[in-house]
C-alpha cells in the first residue's frame, strides 16, 4: 500500500533509544570474564594434556621395566633350579664317596680285629645303617670273647652283644664254635680308622678269610 502526505510536511524521525552506561559497562565485564574464562580453562586444558602425557610415558616405561624384571625373575628362577639339581648330585657324589671311603674303613678294621685272634674267622658280615650283623667260626669260646673285646678297643664299633653261639663240627679233628653277633658303628665325630700295627701280611683285607695263626 502506498502512503501520501498531503499535509506537505516532513514526517518526524523516530528518536534512538540510548543504552544506559551501566548496561554497557556490565556487558563488557560479562565478555571480559567469559574470555578469561577461557583462557583459563584452555591453560588448565594443556597443563592437564601435559600431565596425562608425562604419565602414560611413566607408565610405559615401569611397563617396560615391569617385563625386564620378569625376566630377570624367569633367569634367576631358572639358575636356582640348575643350582638345586647341581647341589643334589654333588650330595649323591659325597654321599657315595662317604659311603666307600667309611665302608673300605670298616672292612679294613674289622680285618685288623679278626687277624688278632687266634682261631677265629667269619663267614658273613652285613651292615644295614649303623648296625652290623656278624657271623664267624672259633676254636674256643675264648676266642670269642677275645674277638669282642678286640672290637670294643678299636674304638671303631660299640654295643657289641653275642646273640647266639654253639659248638660245630666243621672241622672233625677240631672242637669249632660257631657264633652270632651284632655291632653297632660308633659316630664318626666318636670313632674313625685306629692306627694299627703292621701285621706282616701281604693281604691287607682279611674279612671273609681265616684268623688262624
């Protein structure tokens, strides 16, 4: 639609609201704080990425030390079991060595004992643990009693006990007894090998042989 003046007059501006200077100095504050804001919270932003950063490189390099330690650990679990097996069979060996050496001892006392009675052999010797089990033949029965107080002086054997004793015929021409005993090894820190006088021999292992003069 179209409009004319016909008065012929200038029609009247419309007059321009003003915005109160406390208005405006309360907008600008508002912007001011909103942009601090900002800037504040995009510092923490980068300083908080910062941290996250130097943390998961923390944390991958205790996970890598974390795998190194394992198998450090793996190694030297695996170098005691090597070591375990190496300290068992070197006990086996002493163990063994042990063994011979104190039963070559034991053989060669009990011969040195029989040779110092006369009339008197054995015929079976056995040893289980620390008690030994002997079986011989005499021509007295003080030649029995000679033979246990020999082994008593060598100091080699204790609790010597006659368990049976009984005249034989194994030599017709001859009264033989034979008997039974049992001997107990004395501990090595109380007994070991007694030095003994040359028996002039060339045998020195008698045990299963004759003690006849």
């Amino acid at each position: 639609m179209i409009r004319i003046n016909l008065l012929g007059q200038a029609r009247p501006k419309a007059a321009k609201k003003t915005v109160p200077l406390e208005a405006t100095v309360q907008i600008m504050f508002l912007v001011v704080a909103i942009l601090l804001a900002g800037v504040i919270l995009g510092i923490t932003y980068f300083q908080e990425q910062r941290d996250l950063d130097a943390t998961n490189k923390t944390i991958s390099q205790l996970r890598a030390e974390k795998a190194s330690l394992q198998q450090i650990k793996m190694d030297v679990d695996r170098f005691e079991a090597e070591k375990n097996v190496l300290l068992q069979r070197i006990d086996v060996i002493e163990t063994l060595q042990r063994n011979r050496s104190g039963g070559q001892d034991l053989l060669q006392m009990v011969a040195n004992t029989v040779v110092r009675v006369d009339t008197l052999w054995l015929t079976s010797l056995e040893r289980k643990g620390d008690a030994l089990n002997i079986e011989g033949q005499a021509g007295s029965i003080n030649g029995v009693a000679n033979f246990i107080t020999q082994l008593k002086r060598s100091g080699y054997f204790d609790k010597v006990e006659i368990t049976e004793t009984k005249e034989t015929d194994i030599i017709k021409t001859a009264e033989t007894f034979g008997f039974k005993m049992t001997a107990a090894v004395a501990p090595a820190s109380t007994a070991g090998p007694a030095k003994t006088q040359p028996t002039g021999t060339s045998q020195p292992q008698q045990t299963a042989g004759k003690g006849r003069s």
